[in-house]
C-alpha cells in the first residue's frame, strides 16, 4: 500500500454523523455537516448525507463545486465570508452563504440579479472571539442593507466563537444571540430560519444547558471526524475518536547517540534544538516530514517517541518495539494534522467502509 497515507472510515464517519445529528436533533438543532478538512470530498458527503445531514457546510467554494459536480444532494453553505472576486461562483453553487460586510452583500445581490436566482445569506454577529462577525451596534444597518437587496434573502443570522480568540460559547453568549435573533425579528418584521450557534465548541453548553433559546444549528465538523469535543478536546461518548488514522514508513532503522556530535546551530527550520542524553537508543527514521502534515499534531499509536521532524522525515525513538525498515508505524492526528496531511499531494488518502479497502490513490 502506498505510504504516507490517511485512512478514512466512512463507515465511522456516518456513524458519528448519524449520532450527532439525532443528538443535537432531539433539541431541535440542526447539523450543518462540515467538509473543510476533507476538502469537500463527496465520498465523505455522502455519507454525511446518507446518515441525516441535510446541509453541508464547507469554507471554499472550490469544495463546494466539486461536491455538486459529484451530484451530492444536499444544501451547501459557505461558511467562509465569500471572497469578493468569487461572488459569480458563490451564487452558482452555494444555497446560503454567511457574511459579514455590507459591501460583500451587494455584490452577492448584483450576481444573483444576472443569474436571475435568489441567494441566501446568514448575517455573522461578533460576540467576542474577533474572527468574522459584524458588531452588534452596526447590526441593525446591515440587516436593513440586506433586506433591501434584489436577489438577497435573509435566512438568519449566527455566531463564531472558540476559534480565533478561543472565546468559550457559553449559556451568556448563547442567550446573547437568541436575544439578538428575537430583537431583530420584532424590529424587521421577518421571522429568522436560522440562528447558527457555533461549531464544535459549542458541545458542551449543549450538554449543560437546560435551555437552547433560539439556537436551531450548529456546524460541526472535528467532532464528527476526530470524535471530540474542541474546548478541553475530551472524547463524546458514543462517537468514534478513530476514524481517521495517519500511517508512515520506516526508511532506516538503526541504533544511534540520542545527541549529535559537533556544535549545535540553527536546525533546517531556524531553530536551535536541545537533546536530553539517553545514550545509544534504537532511532527510526519515517518518509513522512513536515512538508506533509504538521508534526506537532501527531500521537503515535505505538510505543515509541517523536524526537524531531525535517522536511521529509520524523524521527522517533523506537524504545522497545522491534521495527525493521519498511514497517509502518500510525499515528493519530488532530484537527492541524488532519488538514494539514489531507491538503498535502504526497500523502495518499484511502477510504475504508468496515474496514474494507474503497479505493486509494493520491
């Protein structure tokens, strides 16, 4: 099998989707399945949409596009402000986008005027965390700039914490946006369908609050890939935390001093490293490198230590376990090491459905 490589488990996948769906669902909240990490793969989609994910969430329309080509059936939202420059394809492929600029909305409005179809738009409030969102005391404003453009209708609005600034979605924030939903339906006279609370973060306010207020969506993505949640990153019961597994080749194995010969300098990437002396020690050497996946992100699923990463190689500690070269060794990735590993060409993606080998290339 070609190596490196990720193996995805679609089966694991639509499992956890299915769980979350009917979770989250049982309250009244819909899942907004997010594809991002997997790059809009519509292997996986399917099986988002086979397991009860009405809406697909991606944060490139390029993704998006490919879903639709591939005739995924379902309704695709931009997650990700629209590029100005990409209005054209937005409209085209996108049921909904989410926005935060005026000046983005009238260009949407102008694009669905000359396609001749409306599109939809979730207007993104800032609550704190400073990625997208628009502030609260320009709100107003924008939803009246929204409800007055031809083309442009206004499906809700929503909310981005636990990202940029980590700022925690609590019962406090969630309220804050359910009070701003019901304002904003009294003084425009329309009923809002969506309120998006958040993503993967939210689970625990989820867990612990006896009340949801308005939130009716949540657009989750890590958890349904990795099978946690993203605040203290602790495992959902019933989810499974193994559906996606990085596997890396050993290309030489040999017994080496745990610290170099010579005066230590800068390494390849600027850094100067330090070495803890541990005396002679088994050292294998993978073809997988940090041109390939961001290293820090990887638990090994063996016995053995990552003691540094070049380019093309991690080396490791063996300790114990008896490698030869052409062994694979396999790793658990998070989130970073997932998006990384799957937008990198050199690292071939297998689909598994049971365990069973769907196909595997680059």
């Amino acid at each position: 099998m070609a190596t490196p490589r990720l193996e995805i488990n679609l089966s694991k996948i639509a499992h956890n989707t299915r769980r979350l769906v009917e979770l989250f669902g049982a309250r009244g909240i819909s899942v907004t399945a997010v594809t991002k990490c997997m790059l809009g793969e519509p292997r996986v989609a399917r099986s988002m949409v086979g397991a009860g994910a009405a809406t697909i969430g991606d944060s490139r329309i390029e993704n998006i596009r490919r879903m639709r080509r591939s005739g995924v059936e379902a309704v695709f939202v931009l997650i990700r402000s629209p590029l100005p420059s990409q209005v054209e394809e937005v409209v085209r492929y996108a049921d909904i986008s989410m926005n935060s600029e005026a000046e983005v909305l009238r260009r949407l409005s102008e694009a669905a005027c000359r396609q001749g179809t409306l599109h939809r738009v979730i207007l993104m409030v800032e609550l704190g965390d400073l990625r997208e969102g628009i502030p609260i005391e320009e709100l107003d404003e924008t939803v009246a700039t929204a409800l007055g453009l031809p083309g442009i209708v206004l499906a809700g609005i929503g909310t981005n914490l636990g990202c940029i600034g980590g700022v925690a979605p609590t019962a406090e924030k969630m309220a804050q946006l359910s009070a701003l939903a019901e304002r904003l339906e009294r003084s425009c006279g329309c009923r809002l369908e969506i309120v998006s609370g958040g993503n993967s973060a939210n689970f625990n306010w989820f867990r612990d609050s006896e009340k949801t207020g308005r939130i009716n969506n949540l657009r989750i993505g890590e958890m349904i890939f990795l099978g946690h949640e993203t605040l203290g990153y602790a495992p959902v019961e019933g989810l499974f935390t193994d559906c996606v597994t990085l596997v890396a080749e050993v290309i030489e194995f040999k017994v080496k001093d745990s610290v170099p010969a010579g005066e230590i300098a800068s390494n390849a990437f600027g850094q100067v490293p330090r070495f803890r002396d541990r005396g002679a020690i088994p050292r294998a050497i993978l073809g997988l490198g940090r041109q390939d996946v961001a290293v820090c992100g990887l638990t090994p699923l063996a016995e053995v230590e990552i003691l540094g990463s070049s380019s093309d190689h991690i080396v490791v500690d063996a300790k114990e376990l008896p490698l030869a070269v052409g062994d694979e060794l396999r790793f658990r990735p998070d989130y970073g090491a997932l998006l990384s590993a799957m937008t990198s060409p050199y690292v071939a993606k297998m689909f598994l459905s049971g365990g069973e080998e769907v196909e595997n290339g680059f």
